[in-house]
C-alpha cells in the first residue's frame, strides 16, 4: 500500500504537533499509513516539548508503510530548522517550501498515493520572497515544471454536510468585478463535475451556482453581472451535459433542504462560499484542491501560532485530510490523468 505524503507546513506552527499526536493515536483511529516530510531532529525537539515518547525513523515514500506500525516516518529534507513554536524564523519558509516540492516529486513519481498538505503561514513566505498567492497555485506551478502542462487548480473545501467552491479565492471584494468572467465560471464547473465524476465517483454531479448579487440580482435591478456573466456561464455548462443550475440567490442555497438537491455548490467569492462551510463543519471541513493529476487534501484550518507546542490543537481537521485523501486515491478514476489545460476566460 502506498502512503501519503505529509507536508511539514510552517514548522513553528500546529502542523508537526498535530501529526505527532495523531501518529500516537494511529491504531484508535484507523489512519491510513502516511510520512511527514520535515527533519527527524525537528520533530523530536517537538515531541519533547509536548511530553510526547514517540519513535521517528528516517523513511522514503517507499518504506514509509512498513516503518508507520512502529515509528513515526519522517522523509527527510537535508534543511536545517530552528523555528520554535509560535516563533517562525529565518528556517521556515524554505522547510516549507522544499516540504511541498517533494512531496509533489514523490506523488507525481507514484511512490506516494496522495499529498496532504499542513498550513502553511503566507506572510511568512512572501516576506521570503515566494511568489505564488498560495498552496493551491505553487502546486500547479510544481506540475507544470513537472510535467510541462499548464492547468488551473480549484479549491474545492468538502463535508459530509456541504461541498462549496469558491470561483474567485482571495481577491479584495472590489477586484471580483474585474475578474469574474463567463469562461472562469464554466471551467471552474467543468472541472467540479469531472472531479465528482472520476474521484468522488457521483456519476452525474449536480452543482448549484450562486448568484453575485443580493437575490441574484433581483433580474437587473441589483446589479447585472447575474444576467450577463453568471447566467450565461451556467448555460454553457447546461450545454456541455453538466447538471448546474442558477444563478441562484446565495441566502437560500445552504439550508437543510437545499444542500440536499446538490453536490457541490459553485460560490462567486470566498466569503460566500468559506462562512456557510465553516458554520456547518468548522472543525472538520477538508480542503481539496481539483484539476490536478493527483489527490491534494489539507486540513481547512491556519498554523494557529498561538497554540503550537501546547498540545491543545485539534487534529480534527487533519484525521479528515488524511481519511478523505486515502478514499480519493483509492477511486477508480485516480490513477487517470487529471489535469485541465488552461483556458481564456
């Protein structure tokens, strides 16, 4: 069986805390095998500090399932790391950042079923210089050096309760307007269908399309964008064979009854899409990223710097990254070729 890749995420952060305390607790809740990628000093510097007795071995991706029933595997980064808790420091963004790149390296070669991701602290990396926005567009980046295929990833964040997908991420409110856009919408659908499809295997997704404006747009009379850019997109889509309608108004898409007629909602901005996931599922909502060659999952939570190192965090979050990521891996439509080719909106 193949294991998942861990990423370190910032090392001052909860990330090592939390995967050493669910290793401990590995037979109780069933995880599958995973390995962290960081540096085994590092990690038992922080075992210490939580009072944790844990073993860490030194492991690649190819002998991480058979060290997992007995030590924690750690695949090594050769990176010095002096971050203390709550404390990120000069060391942490290149862990980091070379945590990913393996961990990419290790999925993209098959040695690794899937890569979860620890929270990473973005002000932290763009003051290293880092250029990307965020996780989910370094990874495409990552793929396309790779693999030489451009693609546009989309972060899907996943419950039991409630699917939802930003189409805009983090953009002021003001700079939605000019970036919202027809073909935006309809690949941002195109490839929550397929990913329903081949990953989550729902043989015909539905997906429900939110609206800008107040009650979409109350046709015309709150604005136009409804009528001119969201509507237009779902038509596309309708077009295409995809299940979607809307634009639907955005206060009454999230109730009980509602969620109910669909399996993803599509969000036009992050607010709208993050709040109702949030207060239905705040402690165990996933982040999955869509459009890539393989399966991305991290826990939907920040590095939480004031708690790190008192083993007070909750690995909720993480235990449903790790489980979600083991089911997505394991679906017959994962060892296909995933990527979308970008196109102009």
């Amino acid at each position: 069986m193949r294991p998942l890749a861990l990423t370190l995420g910032e090392p001052a952060g909860i990330g090592p805390d939390l995967a050493l305390a669910i290793w401990q607790r590995r037979a109780e809740l069933d995880l599958p095998p995973f390995y962290i990628i960081a540096e085994p000093d590092f990690l038992r510097r922080r075992a210490a500090q939580l009072g944790l007795r844990i073993p860490i071995e030194r492991a690649t991706a190819e002998t991480a399932a058979a060290t997992f029933t007995s030590a924690l595997p750690v695949a090594a980064l050769g990176l010095p790391i002096t971050a203390e808790p709550g404390k990120p420091d000069s060391s942490s963004a290149p862990a980091a950042i070379a945590a990913i790149r393996l961990g990419v390296a290790d999925v993209m070669a098959g040695s690794a079923a899937a890569i979860v991701t620890n929270p990473v602290a973005k002000n932290v990396l763009y003051n290293s210089g880092f250029a990307e926005p965020g996780h989910t567009e370094f990874l495409a980046r990552l793929v396309q050096e790779n693999s030489g295929k451009a693609l546009r990833p989309v972060m899907m964040l996943w419950s039991p309760e409630l699917a939802v997908v930003p189409v805009t991420i983090h953009l002021p409110l003001r700079e939605i307007f000019k970036q919202l856009s027809i073909g935006l919408i309809a690949e941002t659908g195109r490839i929550v269908a397929r990913d329903l499809r081949k990953r989550f295997g729902v043989p015909r997704p539905r997906l429900a399309i939110a609206g800008l404006n107040p009650h979409a747009g109350e046709a015309g009379t709150l604005g136009d964008e409804d009528r001119a850019i969201v509507a237009p997109a779902v038509a596309a889509l309708v077009a295409e064979g995809v299940d979607a309608r809307g634009p639907l108004p955005a206060d009454s898409m999230f109730h009980e009854a509602a969620r109910a007629s669909y399996d993803a909602a599509l969000c036009m901005y992050h607010d709208q899409a993050l709040i109702p996931i949030k207060t239905l599922a705040f402690d165990h909502a996933v982040n999955v990223t869509l459009g890539l060659p393989f399966v991305r999952t991290s826990p939907d939570h920040g590095t939480a710097f004031d708690i790190a190192g008192s083993g007070a965090a909750d690995p909720t979050s993480l235990i449903a990254a790790l489980w979600l990521a083991a089911r997505l891996a394991a679906s017959p439509g994962a060892a296909d070729e995933a990527a979308v080719p970008r196109t102009a909106p």
